[in-house]
C-alpha cells in the first residue's frame, strides 16, 4: 500500500501538530493530585505533546517504579541509567490518586526495571490490586515492558487482571536495533499473543517518521493483526532532543486515516491514529467497546 505524505520542512512544525497548552483548574488539580502523591508521570517524563489535553479532561498515564529507565531506547525522553531504589509504599499512593481523580479508565505504565529479578513484576501485580481494591469500578489498562521474555514474570501481571493489556511494538522490524536496542520485534510480538490467548483485550502502537517504508508499515499490521491484537494507535514520531533519533519525515493526517482504514480493514477492533495520537491518547474511548463487551458477557 502507497501512502503519500506531505514534504514539508522537518524544521518546521505543521499545523496540525499544535497542541493544547497546559493550565486551567482541572489541569492544576490533576498536577496537585500528582505531586500531592509524589508520582511520576510518562505525561511529564515523556514530554508527551497532550499533557494539556489529557490532564485538562482529568486523565492521567501513571508511571511506576520510578523515573529512570534501564533501557536506552532512541525515541524516549525518560532518562536512562541504573534505578536506585523500589517504592513499595507506590502501589497505594496510585491507587488513591486515581480515587481522587474520579478516574472511570486508568492507565499504568512503568520503567523499565531489568536489574530486578523479576522485572518488577510483584510491583504491577500489587499496583493492579491496589487500584482496583480503592476503585473497584473503575477499568485498569496497562502498558508493560516486555520482562526479557521471562514469561512467567508477565503471568505475575496478568494474575492480577487488568483490563487492557498494553505493549507497544513501537517500530517495524528493521528498525528495532536502533529504536529499541535491548528490545526484540518477535519478542514483543509473543507477549501481545501470550496475553491474548489467556483471554485479555490486547493493545499496541507503533510511531511513523522514524524512516519506515510503507511496505514495512503494512507488514507490521499484518504481524499484528495475525496474534488478533484488539487496538491499535499509531502516530507521529517527535524527537524529543538532539540527542535522540532523527525524525525522517512528517506524516500528514490523510496518511494515518488511510493507515487507519487498512487497519480496520485487517480486522483490529479499535484504531486511533492521528499525528498526535499517543498509547494512552483517548484510551478512555478506545476501551469502551471493550468494556461494553465484558458487562454483556
């Protein structure tokens, strides 16, 4: 599938990537709530471009097991080194921030802790359990690492039952050594299945602009689509610093409708894809279908 995009400048934003700024009370009272909490953000520690969107609408992605990350993936603004303490007072701060949030769909993402044993599994099982003990109906979607392949520390997660289970792909499989360079494409691939043969809503995303080609786009939705992954977002690489990757190309909105189309097409239930569309972008909305799913089963 050819899908044309728009050569503009790459020193220069398009219109159609402007967005939100932060402020107004709901905004202040989610960043009080946050810090109030002393909890981190991949809003915040990802310079995510919705923050004020997201934040503004009272949502949040929460972000676990601290802030320093022991992956050094070339896309992401959260910083890299070697983690110097667990927080296990953190699963119940989480669990009532989102109380006092009001939150009806929570999103949990995490570090990446790969000198822990177990990847810091126990750490999501017990944030999971928390949250859903505080707020028992509200619907827990979360976005994981992928534990090295040590699948039994992924079992540890989906023993506490979330809602939604999350694991971004990221990139096509070329392109995985630079983006991802501890991460493995199959690797990803075999989590997504693992989860969703055990009966969960299965979700992924990948970022266009990184130098994919179309062909290798379309692959990777057909990768995807063939392990029956639920949800799918798609959006627009933004390099964070200039010490990151380097954007390739800016991809015009037609270009991610059309993404869009073929997507749904391949058979996935939910497909947000936009320039700024992000995992947690609207996740309140992508699982809805899901939830009214599960309330008629």
């Amino acid at each position: 599938m050819m899908v044309s995009t728009e050569q503009l400048p790459l020193n220069r934003k398009p219109e159609w990537l402007r967005a939100k700024i932060p402020g107004g009370p709901v905004y202040t009272e989610v960043r009080e709530i946050v810090d109030t909490h002393k909890l981190h953000t991949v809003c915040q520690s990802a310079q995510c471009p919705n923050m004020g969107e997201c934040w503004s609408r009272r949502t949040a992605t929460i972000m676990i097991l601290g802030n320093i990350c022991t992956r050094s993936c070339g896309f992401c603004a959260v910083n890299t080194g070697r983690p110097t303490e667990l927080d296990l007072d953190e699963p119940r701060r989480v669990a009532e921030a989102i109380k006092l949030m009001g939150l009806k769909h929570a999103v949990i993402t995490s570090v990446a802790r790969d000198e822990l044993k177990d990847g810091g599994a126990a750490v999501w099982a017990e944030t999971i359990q928390q949250v859903r003990g505080l707020n028992p109906k509200t619907r827990i979607e979360v976005l994981i690492p992928d534990f090295k392949g040590h699948w039994a520390d992924l079992n540890t997660v989906l023993s506490a039952k979330p809602d939604i289970l999350n694991h971004n792909v990221e990139t096509v499989s070329r392109l995985h050594s630079q983006v991802r360079p501890q991460a493995k494409y199959d690797r990803s691939l075999e989590l997504l299945k693992r989860a969703k043969s055990a009966g969960f809503v299965t979700k992924t995303g990948i970022m266009l602009g990184l130098g994919e080609e179309d062909h290798e786009i379309e692959s990777t939705l057909l990768d995807i689509a063939a392990i029956r992954v639920d949800i799918l977002t798609l959006g627009q690489y933004l390099r964070p610093s200039p010490q990151h990757l380097e954007m390739k190309r800016w991809v015009a909105p037609e270009a991610f409708q059309s993404w869009k189309k073929l997507a749904l097409d391949m058979g996935f239930g939910v497909v947000e894809s936009g320039p700024l569309v992000r995992s947690s972008y609207h996740a309140d909305e992508q699982s809805a279908r899901y939830a009214t799913e599960k309330t008629q089963c």
